[in-house]
C-alpha cells in the first residue's frame, strides 16, 4: 500500500494531484483493516444493498478503469461493468461479494501501480480518446481531480457503513 499523506514532495501541479489521489486510494484500503470476511460484504443499510465495502472497493477499482482506460486511452471495456444496464447501474458492487475483500484490495493496488504510470507518461493537458455527452472530451487534469473527488465520497461511505458494521470510526 502506498504510504498515507496528503503533502506532496513537490509543489508543481501534477505532484499535487497524483500526491490526493494516491492519498484518497490509500485512506480507502485504510478503512478495510481488521474488517471481519463477513462484514465486508454485509450491508447494513437496508435501502442500498448493494453498499458493501467489498463492493465500494470494486466500485473504486472500476471507475479508475473506466475513466484512465476506457475514457482517457479508448480501450474496450472489460469486466463487470460490460454488463451496466439502466436496470443494474452498478454490477461491480453486486459481484463483489463474491470476490474476497484481500482479492479486491490487491487487484486495486495492482491497478493504481500501473495507472501511476500513465499518469506519469502523459501531459495533464491531454485529451481523452472518448468523448463525453455533449462531444466534449476531458483531459487528464479533469480526470484526476475528478477521480480524487470520487475516491473521498466513497470514502465517506466506507467510514459510515464500518461505523454501522463494527464501530471503527476514524482512519
């Protein structure tokens, strides 16, 4: 896991923003220590089932996929998001009860090592290949400001359903 802080090394843009990024990654895999198998893929709130921390993390892992391969490079979609309907927006946090949490946490990792990379090889100021609605298309500097704001929401979930699943509060 990389190391938890919030001050970037150096002060230009790009250090800054891969700096809030990696913290908001590694605050989320600090909010699933000592969490029990069965917690983690327990909901305790009974209108969101599907608001697990199994299924946060899967959630985390495949929005960064989304939008650093498919939307930013044009890759084809892989995984359990193919199958996203209007219906089941969200399959990835479905299918991640069966998949261990030590599983989800590691292929996360695994993913931010190499999406670092990226991130490195490329100017903020590069556009994606796919375009949005509206035929607008993002550039990297969005993307990951927007990543950053989508890693500390969910963090936000993982501290109240830890709270709701076993008291730990904090992290």
């Amino acid at each position: 896991m990389t190391e938890r802080t919030d001050t970037p090394p150096a002060w230009d843009e790009r250090t800054q923003l891969t700096t809030f990024l990696d913290y908001a990654r590694a605050t989320a895999q600090a909010k699933c220590e000592g969490i029990s198998a069965e917690d983690a893929r327990r909901s305790p709130l009974p209108g969101s089932p599907l608001m697990t921390v199994c299924g946060l993390i899967s959630h985390l892992r495949w929005v960064e996929n989304w939008w650093l391969e498919v939307v930013f490079l044009g890759a084809e979609q892989t995984g359990p998001l193919v199958d996203a309907t209007e219906e089941d927006p969200d399959p990835e946090m479905r299918t991640a009860v069966d998949v261990p949490l030590a599983q989800l946490l590691a292929e996360y990792e695994e993913q931010s090592v190499r999406y670092r990379k990226l991130v490195a090889d490329h100017a903020l100021d590069a556009k994606a290949v796919r375009p949005m609605r509206g035929g607008q298309h993002m550039d990297l500097r969005w993307i990951l400001l927007h990543l950053i704001e989508e890693t500390s929401r969910h963090n936000g979930h993982l501290d109240i359903v830890r709270e709701l699943l076993d008291g730990r509060t904090g992290v």
